[in-house]
C-alpha cells in the first residue's frame, strides 16, 4: 500500500482500522492461540505491538521486527526504550503511562531512531485495552510517514517558492471551485483589484462587479467560453480602482474538468500590465505622428507645387495686364484654375480618407463617369483601353465626384504598372438579389466593375496591404491613393476585391448597390445663360468669400446684401421682410465661429418665410447636413471651395426642388 499518497485523515482512518485488529489479537493471546495470532498479525504491514502495563513487549508483528532491525526474541520482555535516543525513550513512557492511566487513545507523531542511526517519522496510535483479570495493557499501530513528510516538506518548500515567484512578479493566484460558485484568492489577488479582504468568500458575480463596464461582456464572455470549452483563458481587461484609477489586468488559466468532461474548476494568475498598455500606447500614438508627418510631408509638398503654380499664373497676368497684352491674360488665369482645381481634388481626396467626405448621393449612370476618368487619366499615353459597358447597366446611388475618384485612382495605379504599355480592361455588369457573392454586402442589387491590366502585378507580401494607410512601393507615394478608394467604396455600401499575380497582371473588382430612384438630369445649362433675379442673402464669416459669392450671383440677375454672422443675418432678413422687400434665396455658411451657425439661422427664416430657397455652405465636409441638407430644412448643398459652375448648378437644383 503507497502510504505517502495518503491523506492524514486517510492514514488516522488506516490505523483505526489496524487498531481493531489488534484488539481481537489481544483476546487470542488470552486463549493461547498464538499460532493463528501470528498468522494474523504478521499479514499485517504495519508495525503491531501490545505491551503490559509496564511498558514491555509481549506481541509484536515481523513488520515492527523489520523497523526496529531486531529479531523477535530481541525484543519480547523489553520496552525498547533502551535502544532510542534519551529525548524520545522519554516520550515513549510518559506516553504509555497516560494511556494506561486515563484509557484514552493517543495518537502522535514522532521521530523514531533506529539501528544505524536512521530516523524516521512515524504516526504511532496507542490504546488501553483491560482484559477479564482486569489487567492492563497498550495496542499499538505504527505507521512510517517519513516519505510522507518527505513529500509534504517538497511541497511545501515549492509552494514557498511559488509565492516567492508570484510576489517578485507581481502576480495573483485564483482558484474557481465552478460547481460551488466559490473564488478562492490569494492577498495579492485583492489587490490587484483593490478589494478589502473579508471573510465572506468571492464569488464569479464579485469579481464581475470589479471588471469596467465597457469590458464587462468581453471579460464574462471569455471566461464563460474556457468554461465551455471554446478556447483557451487569456484576456486582457480594466478594472476601477476604488480611488477612480483605471487599472489593466492580464489574466492566463486552465480549467479541470471530471471524468465526463465537466468543468469543475478554473485555476490560473492575474496580473497587472497597466504600464505596459500605456508603454504601447504611447508607441502607437507615437507610429501614427511618424505616419501623420510622413503623410502632411507629402501633402506639403503637393500643395507648395499647386500654390506656386497658381502664384505664378497670377503674377504673370498682372504683369502681362501691366504689359498691356490682355489676350494673353485669360490663358495665364485658365492655368491657374487649372492648379486651383488640381489642389481642390488633392482636398477632397484627404477628407474622404478622413472621417470626413461623405458622399452627396443621387442616382446615375456610372458608364460616363468611369468613361470620363479612364479616358481623361491615359490621354496620350501608351495605354490601351478597352471599355465593355452595356447600355443596360443600372444606374447607381453615387456621389459622382467621389466615384470618379476611385476610378482616377485605379486606372492611375495601372497605368504605372505598365511602364512600356500595355491594356486596361473595363468592364461593368448587373447582379441581380442575392448573386453579388461578396462578404460583407448587404442583399439587393448590385452593379459590379472590373478593373483589369497587363502590368507587372502584385507581390503577394504586399497584396494584403495595398488598401493599408500610407502603405506604398512608389519611392514618391503618399500611400493614400488606395486606401482613399476603399474609404469612398466603403462609405457608398459597396466592396473591392483585388486578385493578382507577379508578371500577370491585376484584377479589382467593385460592387456598387444599385439604385432604385429616379435619375436626376445631369445634362448643365451653360453657366453664362442661367439667369436668376431674384433678392439674395450671403452669410459667411469670411469677407473675401462674401465678395466672391455676391459677385457670381449678381452676374446672374441676383440683388444680394451679405453678413458676417447669424445676428446680422437675421438683423437683414427681418428687415427686408418687413419692407415688403423679402430674400427668396439665402447661401448660408454651417459654422460661424462664436455665433449662430446656417442651421440656427435657418430655423428662425423658416418661421417667417417657408418659401424660402436655402442652400447649405461649408468646408468640413464632414458636417451631416452637407450630404443630407433636405433633412435639415435647406433645398441643397454645396461644399467648399467651390466656382461659379458649382454654385449655379446647385443653385438650380435648389430651385427645381422647391418648384
């Protein structure tokens, strides 16, 4: 039998049960029946004794032979106090004669040394037993612990070390009795978490109320699913200290489970990683400044380009006015807005990669926005293109100047993946409900383009990154071109896909919804024949985009008078309506700095004149009221900046919405 395996309470139970043996033995001696006794007790394992009332043997089993390295003869008559060390002969017969005495069992635990100067640890139970002379005598069971204790000492010194390991590292131990509901933690445990120790034991519901409200179904639901069985216990959440501090702790741990696969406990370590989260922080912020000066390096770069080339434009045509060669002027200014309208696009590229850019939406055709850009993008180049649009193709719900964006940006990339030429693909289709085959699309109808080249193709270590911010092979590149597109796809409810090959070209694939309104006419008037004389309120906090703005609109038979601010603005319209002289049109800028932006000044407007035509201005593009302004009360919007064409197109618009 492996007693160093035993529990103490399975040992004591052991030695009871040998303790009753050694009872019935007693009575046999009484019968002289010594033969079959010694049959008996010597089947025994453990060391066996009776001993008279003064202290001597006169039974013992081969297993005590054995201990004590005596032969049987050796022993009998004696009470072998003689052959032990002084302090334990000692406490042998104070022992016996207190079991003699007052009949009560003994059990102890003692050092034993024997011949050859070995000492064991042994668990010696002792009782009196009275027989029918009323004779006394001691049974006794010994029971060798020394490898017991052995192991019971490893552990001890390794659990020492253990608490020695998690203390130097910080760390909490949690054990989770999951049948019972009860958490069992260590000091450090409590405060990792900074909870009070008390004597009312920690259930899962408590450490639940610790966790930060905005971790809370993460933290439960990662432990409910090692609980399950779905993965493994790692998890990283906050908790709020008592004095507000936010806290984050790691935690790691396996789950025992029964014979039938049953989770019945969950034991494992937290720790603190409060500063290595704000160490990684700090690191990413600090990746995303790296990559924001990369990115306004470039931007810089771009724009002084773009505004030396307008600076330039203009002062040679005041110089050429100065010269008096006025047929030259208009050339000079032409180039210039050529240069405005290059630095627009640059614009509007980075707010749409922005939160910003929301796409103004109407439905049309994407056959002459795609045909526009491709064809605009490789004029003059040694590019073939090839273009396969059906005349059937459905219309789209699409902010036409952001789509044509994404197509400058794809044809742009494979045209400088063909360096000596090549041919660009461009072909679109319908996909009826439910056949887009894309993840992530909602179901309905789709209009699907592809994109495809004979250039060099894409390595595969970079193809997974092509849409990444700032991510380029170009030694120019910002590494916004892509990532713009997927950005402006994302935003109209759409989805790209790209497949390719080193040598072998590239494929994208676009999935724009279809539309299901009316197409809007897109067909413009020219600018110089649209008149409009109607009376006209500009509000801007800007005074040089007032004289702008006030000039393109008196160019078409407007009256305009103009404010800085929502004061004024309101000042000027409930005067001129008092005056039976009314504004039937007012352009009004979303924010004014300090004041009452367009939105506040339009709902007082409204109160007085619902006729009213209002067009929405602004340069955060981001502002919902640009991409949606009927839900706000105006007839249309318009971004900034914007020219005279931009202005009287939607200005148009406006009118035929309010008609």
């Amino acid at each position: 039998m492996n007693y160093e395996m035993m529990t103490k309470s399975e040992l004591i139970e052991r030695i009871n049960e040998l303790e009753h043996i050694c009872s019935v033995t007693t009575k046999l001696v009484t019968s002289n029946n010594e033969k079959f006794l010694d049959q008996i007790i010597n089947t025994i394992g453990d060391p066996v004794f009776v001993k008279d009332d003064q202290s001597r043997m006169i039974l013992v089993n081969e297993a005590f032979c054995a201990t004590f390295g005596l032969p049987r003869n050796a022993i009998i008559g004696k009470t072998l106090a003689e052959d032990v060390t002084p302090e334990q002969r000692e406490q042998f017969l104070k022992v016996d004669q207190q079991v003699l005495k007052d009949g009560r069992e003994n059990l102890t635990e003692e050092f034993l040394t024997v011949r050859g100067g070995v000492t064991h640890t042994i668990v010696t139970k002792k009782t009196r037993y009275v027989d029918d002379d009323s004779k006394n005598f001691i049974v006794g069971v010994i029971r060798d612990v020394t490898e017991f204790k052995k192991v019971e000492e490893n552990y001890k010194r390794l659990m020492e070390r253990f608490n020695l390991a998690t203390r130097a590292s910080q760390m909490g131990v949690f054990d989770w009795d999951i049948v019972n509901d009860v958490l069992i933690w260590d000091d450090r445990m409590y405060e990792l978490y900074g909870i009070k120790k008390t004597e009312l034991p920690m259930t899962y519901e408590s450490w639940e109320k610790s966790i930060h409200p905005d971790d809370l179904v993460n933290a439960s639901r990662t432990a409910q699913e090692a609980v399950r069985g779905e993965r493994e216990y790692n998890n990283i959440f906050r908790v709020i200290m008592p004095d507000g501090t936010i806290k984050y702790i790691k935690g790691n741990a396996d789950v025992m489970r029964d014979s039938n696969g049953k989770a019945v406990r969950m034991i494992g370590i937290n720790w603190d990683t409060t500063i290595q989260q704000k160490n990684e922080a700090q690191l990413i912020r600090a990746e995303k400044l790296e990559s924001i000066g990369i990115l306004a390096a470039g931007i810089a770069h771009d724009f002084n380009n773009l505004l030396a080339g307008m600076f330039g434009f203009i002062e040679l045509a005041l110089s050429q006015c100065d010269q008096r060669k006025f047929d030259k002027v208009s050339a000079s200014l032409t180039k210039s807005l050529t240069m405005f309208n290059r630095a627009k696009d640059l614009s509007n590229q980075l707010l749409t990669f922005s939160k910003g850019g929301r796409p103004l939406v109407k439905p049309q055709s994407l056959v002459p926005v795609i045909t526009r850009s491709s064809e605009f993008i490789l004029s003059g180049s040694n590019i073939e293109l090839v273009l396969n649009l059906p005349d059937d193709l459905w219309d789209v719900e699409i902010d036409e100047n952001q789509i044509g964006q994404a197509i400058d940006n794809f044809v742009i990339n494979s045209k400088q993946a063909m360096r000596t030429g090549g041919t660009i693909t461009i072909s679109a289709r319908n996909i009826g409900q439910g056949k887009a085959g894309g993840q992530g699309l909602k179901a309905g109808n789709y209009v699907c383009i592809l994109i495809e080249d004979t250039g060099v193709g894409i390595s595969p270590e970079n193809l997974s990154h092509i849409f990444d911010p700032f991510f380029t092979t170009k030694t120019k590149g910002s590494g916004i071109g892509l990532a713009t597109v997927y950005s402006i796809i994302k935003k109209h409810g759409g989805m790209i896909d790209v497949q390719s090959q080193l040598g072998k070209g590239a494929k994208f694939t676009i999935y724009l919804p279809a539309s299901s309104g009316q197409v809007i006419n897109t067909q413009e008037k020219p600018a110089q024949h649209f008149k409009f004389q109607g009376h006209a309120l500009i509000m801007d906090d800007q005074e040089s985009l007032l004289d702008i703005f006030a000039s393109n609109l008196e160019s078409i038979g407007c009256t305009v008078a103009c404010a800085k601010n929502g004061d004024e603005a309101i000042t000027l319209f409930n005067e001129a309506y008092e005056t039976k002289n009314p504004f039937n049109l007012a352009l009004l800028d979303l924010t004014i700095p300090g004041g009452k932006g367009g939105k506040e000044v339009l709902e007082h407007f409204k109160k007085i004149d619902k006729s009213l035509i209002a067009i929405a201005s602004s340069g955060y593009a981001d502002d919902p009221i640009i991409a949606e302004p009927r839900n706000y009360g105006f007839n249309d919007s318009i971004a900034k900046p914007f020219n005279r064409s931009d202005l009287i197109e939607t200005l148009e618009r406006a009118i035929s919405i309010q008609n």
